[in-house]
C-alpha cells in the first residue's frame, strides 16, 4: 500500500428546505426515494437505494436545540447540487416525467 487514503463511496446527502412536506413530496413522489424516518418539522431521511437523502429544514437546523445528545447544528444557502443516477435509456422518459411535474 502507498500510504495514500481514498474513501470507498458517498453514504448520504443533505439537502436543506424551506417546506420539508413539499421536498419530501417531491422526493418521494417524483423521483421514487423511499420514505426512511422523519422528526416532525426538522428532517426527512429517505433512502436511495443503499444510500440516504437527508433533508432539513434550513432554519430549525442551523440553532442547536442545545441538549447533552443534539446533534450539530446543519445549514446552508444558496444552490446545492445533488446528482442523481438513471439508466441511459430512461433519460428521455425522466425528462419528461420532470417536465410535467
């Protein structure tokens, strides 16, 4: 081995939200994700296959709920970027699919 450390894969992704029911909507719904867990008004986890898509409320998550156990404040603004993968013969179905939704 050359010493050199390399991660093997993305395990999830956050997404932060303004309406956590439209993005979980969307992301159940219009892409297929499958709802996972949700804490009412902070996140919805959903899988992607073997992996996760986090979704968070972008304001509850940037301040600490401040307990022994929370966990670290989250947040960003702005545009994000998630990718996502499809089968090449299915691009033009997913265009459309989008498109209309």
């Amino acid at each position: 081995m050359n010493g050199r450390m390399s991660v093997s894969e993305v395990l999830e992704s956050a997404l932060y939200v303004s309406d956590l029911s439209a993005a979980e909507r969307f992301y159940t719904e219009i892409l297929g994700l499958t709802f996972y867990a949700r804490l009412e008004g902070r996140h919805v986890f959903l899988r992607c296959g073997d992996r996760m898509v986090l979704l968070f409320d972008a304001e509850v998550t940037s301040v600490s709920a401040g307990g022994p156990k929370d966990a670290p404040t989250h947040g960003a603004r702005g545009e994000g970027h998630l990718a996502f993968a499809v089968k090449n013969s299915e691009i033009d179905r997913w265009k459309q699919h989008l498109t209309e939704n």
